[in-house]
C-alpha cells in the first residue's frame, strides 16, 4: 500500500477509523444485543433486495450522505422503498442546497467506503460534524439492519439500541417525518 492509500484510509484529523470489529467490540462494550450475518458484498438498495441477508421488514434501510454548499453534511436514514425528496429536505432542515458527499469526504468524517454507509459510522466523527438524521418510521420499527462499517455484514440491532448509540456517541438523532 503506497502512502496515498494510506493517507486515504484516514479520517479528517488523521487517525484510522474504527473497524467492523471494533465497532462490534463496542456495542457489546455499551451491552447492546445484536446479531451480525456476513454476505457478499452490498454496494446499493438494490444489491440489499436481491442478495436479502436479513427477514424483510420495516427495518431494511436506505442511508444518505449529504452535504450543503456550506460544507454541513447530514447522514439521513429511512426505509429503503422510502422516496427522499432532496429539496424539500433540504428545505425542511434550513440546509440551503443538498448534494451527496463525496467519496473522500465519507472517509474523512465516517470512516466508510460507499455501499458502507450506516449510522454506526458516526462513531468515527469524532468532532461531530455529521448531523444524524432518522425517518419518523424507522424510530416505530422494533430492529434496524445496518452494516458494521463494511458492506459484507449486516448487524441486527434493536432500533432503541441504536438510538441509544447514537446519543452515547454524541450524535442524537434528529427524527424527521418523511411523509
């Protein structure tokens, strides 16, 4: 691995960020219950649908990485047959504009490659950047199926559980109605 491999693998205040092991090393840590299966790999909603790894529910979700022309970036999660209307989002977080983040960019503030992207990933912004937001719908549901930092597991975990997470790692979910 050359040093611009390297240096991609690295978050924005330099250090390495958290491993699939190391974060499920910490949700045992904090005694939160939950299961991981491995799979191929999932790079998208419709890889998730074809491959279904896990029981097909209300808790199979869809993560977004935004940004605004201010540099304010949003990790925003519902249900993946949930049809996210970008401009109204945007229009309901007095965001400005959004666009995805760039590939770069999710390394630096959450640690993951695309098809990765999940809200245990907010553990690797550590300066709390990323605003963390979840669908009025999701919050109902009793499990969540997210991926542990790596699109070739997916973590069972109890949607209380991960919003608990969420506010332990100072990322408290904002809960949004989608509909």
């Amino acid at each position: 691995m050359n040093q611009t491999q390297i240096q991609a693998n690295r978050l924005i205040d330099g250090s390495t960020p958290m491993n699939s092991n190391q974060i499920l090393e910490k949700l045992i840590e904090l005694d939160i219950d939950c299961t991981t299966i491995d799979h191929p790999p999932m790079f998208s909603v419709s890889d998730s649908k074809s491959l279904r790894a896990t029981p097909e529910g209300q808790g199979d979700l869809k993560n977004l990485f935004l940004k605004n022309k201010k540099g304010q970036m949003w990790l925003v999660s519902c249900h993946e047959d949930q049809m996210v209307d970008l401009k109204e989002l945007a229009r309901r977080l007095s965001a400005g504009r959004f666009s995805f983040g760039s590939e770069q960019r999710l390394m630096e503030y959450l640690g993951v490659r695309p098809g990765s992207v999940s809200p245990l990933a907010l553990i690797n912004d550590s300066g709390c950047a990323v605003k963390f937001i979840i669908d009025s719908n999701l919050v109902k549901t009793e499990n969540l199926y997210v991926h542990p930092l790596i699109n070739t597991r997916t973590t069972t975990i109890l949607t209380k559980d991960l919003l608990m997470f969420a506010s332990h790692i100072d990322h408290p979910a904002q809960v949004l109605n989608f509909d």
